[in-house]
C-alpha cells in the first residue's frame, strides 16, 4: 500500500498546478473545482494560488511583511526579533536565550517554540533549520506566490500570557466588500502545540458558530472574548484594507495584541468547512479580482 502511495504521490508532482490542484480539491473537497468560473471561498482560493497577486510576495514573507505591519498598525504590535541568520552555527546558538521561538518565512508550519534551552540542543535545531531550508513551499501545494519568497530561519521572543500560557492563535478571516464593510470570522485555535488542538469560529459579536474547518473539532463550550476584540478586528481590519480577502493572524495576550502573518491562500483551496454551506457563503462574501 505504501509503495502505491508513493507511486500516486510521485506522479501528482508532475502535474502541472492546475491539473494538481484541482484533484487536490477533489480529494479533500470532495467535487472538482470550476477554476474558469469559481464561486466558493476555495475555489476562489484556488484561483489566488494560479494567479497571485504580486503583492502576495513580500506580504506572505513572515519578515519583509514586518514594514507593511509597522506602517498600518505601529511597530509595538510586531513581536520582537533575536535574530535572523544566514547560517546556524553553535555560537549563535549558545548567544540564544532560554527560551525563544524558532521560525522560517517561507511557509507555514516552520514553527518550534523553546521554552527552555537546555531541553534542546544544537544538534536538533540546526537539523531543523536544514531541513526548512531545503524546503520548497510551493511544491508542496502549488501556492504560486511562495516560489518568489527566499527562505530564512529568524528566532523571536516566546509570548506568553499572565498565566505563562501561549496564546490561541486568532485567526481572523477578512472580507471585504465594495462598498467598505468588512465582515469579519475569528478561528480561535487552542492548545495547537499539544496533542489536542481545537478550532473554534466566532463573529464579530464574538457568537460561538457552527462551524468547523480542517481536522481541528470544535470546543464544547466557547471561549472568553480577547479583552479588546474590537481593538483586535480594528486592527485585523486596517491590515486588510487593500485585499477583498486575507486571513490576519494575530495573538491577543491578556491586553495586548501581537501580529502573526498574513495568508492569502489558506489551506491552498482545500481546507473543508463544514458545513459545506459555508464555503458557497463564504465565497458571495469573497468579492474576488477574477483578471487573468
């Protein structure tokens, strides 16, 4: 079974990026993908991935995406920087302080979280960053605007909150329509770096919604708002002013708000919402550029 995989996997690499990810999308989606015509939020999602927006570059880039950041919203809502490097060596490893978070640019998941430097070594994290720098990201799932981005391992300050807890991940969907309104749906990701994570969506008035996306199961009971949610969707808001569509990331630490990334395609057009109504919803909010 395991060598049928690899034949499959091998040959969907051949594909040219179309024919990739439409099957992609059938396999996760379920259904083919109209890429002349799409009308869902993955389709259109798909569309991004073929044609980028030459902005997607620098703004998909965890570190040149720190200017646009500082000029929209200010520079205390970076999170502080210990390093970007061209190598890895023992000596910038032993300068690292005890706890840190290790991170490319390029991609998404390049993320180690050090809370203490003596349960790691040298060793592990130079493997690590090898390993992401000969990462091609565009490959992996055919997000064209990820080609452009040359990849770099940079180090930042680990964020907790009051309770030395890390804080959810705030993913916050935008839409943007013509006439200015955005519409805004928060995917709360808890616990991600443990063996439970959970993905819960909310609106702008912080409802709980029926709605879930990937492998992430929702929680029973909803979350407590950020204890400024309208400063948090403010900001969100102002970040993605000039797109119809970006995903903002933030955190939101007891009353503090730190920015994540940007992401322009997530899940490459085949992260499945249920229920499936949302993604035909989804997309009448995505006022799409659709010019090839």
């Amino acid at each position: 079974m395991s060598f049928l995989k690899g034949l499959i996997d091998n040959a969907k690499d051949l594909l040219p990026d179309s024919l990739f990810l439409s099957f992609s999308h059938r396999q996760k989606i379920g259904r083919f993908p109209n890429l002349r015509r799409p009308s869902t939020f993955n389709e259109k999602i798909l569309y991004r991935c073929l044609h980028p927006d030459p902005r997607y570059v620098d703004l998909a880039d965890k570190l040149a995406v720190r200017e646009y950041v500082e000029r929209a919203v200010g520079k205390e809502h970076l999170i502080p920087l210990i390093a970007i490097i061209d190598s890895f060596t023992k000596e910038l490893f032993d300068a690292l302080p005890n706890s840190f978070v290790m991170k490319a640019n390029h991609g998404s998941g390049f993320v180690k979280i050090v809370r203490d430097k003596s349960e790691t070594s040298f060793e592990e994290l130079l493997a690590l960053a090898t390993k992401w720098l000969k990462t091609d990201f565009y490959r992996i799932a055919r997000e064209r605007h990820y080609r452009n981005i040359e990849p770099k391992v940079f180090f930042e300050e680990v964020l907790l909150d009051s309770s030395g807890n890390i804080p959810p991940d705030m993913k916050v969907h935008c839409f943007n329509d013509p006439s200015g309104k955005t519409t805004f749906y928060t995917l709360v990701i808890s616990d991600r770096f443990t063996p439970h994570p959970r993905g819960d969506f909310y609106d702008a008035q912080w409802n709980h919604l029926d709605i879930s996306i990937g492998h992430y199961p929702r929680s029973k009971t909803p979350a407590t708002p950020p204890a400024h949610l309208d400063t948090m969707l403010e900001i969100a808001g102002k970040l993605a002013r000039n797109f119809e569509y970006v995903r903002v990331d933030l955190y939101a630490p007891d009353d503090e708000i730190f920015f994540g990334e940007l992401t322009f395609t997530p899940g490459a057009g085949v992260y499945r919402l249920r229920p499936e109504a949302i993604d035909y919803n989804w997309g009448r909010l995505f006022h799409a550029n659709l010019q090839q």
